[in-house]
C-alpha cells in the first residue's frame, strides 16, 4: 500500500471540502505569518490541546517543499506520560554530559519541568536520504520549511509554539533516546499549547536592508 497522501484523501477529513476553495485571502495569511510569536515553554499554562488540531499541525508539516520528495521529517510527540519521560531524560543527560565543576542546579531543575508546561512537545527529527544523493543542507532547509508550517498553523488555532535548540538537542544519547540511525539528526524541540500571558512583541530590521533587487 503506498503510504502517499494525495490532497483529495480522506485523512484530514475538510480538505476535500477545502481544495474546492481557489485561494485564501492574502491578508489572513500575512496576519499568520506576521503574528506567529515564539512562546517560551515557562509561559505556557499546561492547558492541553486536541489531538485533532494536533494532527492537523502534523499534517500540514507533511506538505512541506521537498527536493526529490524524500519528506525527511519525522516527528516524536509527547504529551501526557510521555512528557515526564522526556523531562527525566534529559535532566538525568544533562547530569551526566556536564562536569560537576560547570553543573548548574538550576539548569538541571529547569530541564526536570520545562516541557511540562506544554501540551505537546513534537521533537523534530531528519531521516537521511538511503543514497545520501542529496546534499544533506536540502534535507534540514526541507525540515525547516516542515517546522514553519507547523508553527504558522499552530498560529491560525491560537495555538502557542516555540522551536527550542538547546539543552541536549544535538548529543547522540538523545539520538539513541528517539530511536534515530547514525546519519539522522535531531533539531530540536517544536513546543506546543497555550498561554495566559500575551506573546513577547517581535521586531526585524526592515526587509529592504536584506534584499538586493535586479532589473
Ligand atoms: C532553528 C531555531 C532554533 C531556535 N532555538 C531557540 C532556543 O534554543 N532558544 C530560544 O530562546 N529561542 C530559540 N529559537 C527561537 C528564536 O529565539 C525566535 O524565533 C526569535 O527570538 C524571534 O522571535 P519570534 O519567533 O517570536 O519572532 C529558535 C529558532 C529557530 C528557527
């Protein structure tokens, strides 16, 4: 059975209803893109999140741009039990990878509740391309892409997110942890759920200072 999934498939139950539709309007695209705020894990309140709207998070990660359709993302959720599993292991890692001279009691405690607040935490992880005939840059700009959809969607529910990289993201115990192979990668964890407090106001330098234009 081909584990594709076409637009008009049944698994998101409105989108066939929604592919009718020829486009959105700009504006309310703009106002997601515009309005999504990184929430940090400590002002997240604990509410939980539907798992549908969850999936349609996941779903939309899944339509991601991919060089040559190898969909390198792959995705570990946790939620409930599984988040106090998350939190002991990488508080106890964080233990054991840091010399007693640089250990820090409060970073140790932080990693023993900072994912609890959250609804979800979805790790996200890269499988390398078989052939590796791709240059793997392509593989972590598609799971990049991957993350934004999640995130701009989160946005359009009200849902908070947050793309955190720190902490034991890129040690191989964490890899084996997840279950990844040699040549995958973990990125970090994508936050989710809600808050009580406004997002923290963003800025960026005016996009005319990056762009070069020809012609
Ligand atoms: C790949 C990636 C990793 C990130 N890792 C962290 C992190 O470890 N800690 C952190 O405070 N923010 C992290 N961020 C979020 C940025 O701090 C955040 O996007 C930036 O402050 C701008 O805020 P905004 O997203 O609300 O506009 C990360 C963002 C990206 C794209």
């Amino acid at each position: 059975m081909s584990d594709t999934l076409k637009l008009d498939s049944t698994s998101v139950s409105s989108l066939s209803e929604d592919s009718e539709r020829k486009a959105v309007d700009p504006e309310d695209v703009n106002w997601v893109i515009r309005n999504r705020r990184s929430t940090k894990p400590r002002c997240l309140n604990g509410e939980k999140i539907e798992d549908e709207i969850v999936w349609q998070i996941l779903e939309n990660a899944n339509w991601a741009p991919t060089h040559g359709l190898t969909q390198p993302w792959r995705f570990k959720v946790f939620t409930g039990e599984g988040l106090h599993t998350l939190a002991n292991f990488q508080a106890d890692l964080y233990k054991k990878l840091t010399p007693e001279s640089s250990f820090k009691a409060d970073k140790y405690k932080r990693m023993k509740t900072n994912v609890l607040s959250a609804s979800h935490v979805i790790v996200i992880c890269m499988k390398r391309q078989q052939s590796e005939k791709l240059p793997e840059v392509e593989e972590i700009e598609a799971i990049a892409c991957s993350v934004q959809n999640m995130a701009l969607t989160a946005t359009a529910y009200g849902v908070c997110s947050f793309w955190g990289s720190g902490g034991v993201t890129y040690t191989e115990e964490l890899k084996d942890f997840l279950g990844l192979e040699e040549r995958d990668r973990c990125f970090g964890y994508l936050y989710l759920g809600y808050s009580d407090t406004p997002a923290k106001d963003s800025s960026r330098s005016p996009i005319q200072s990056k762009v070069e234009w020809f012609g």
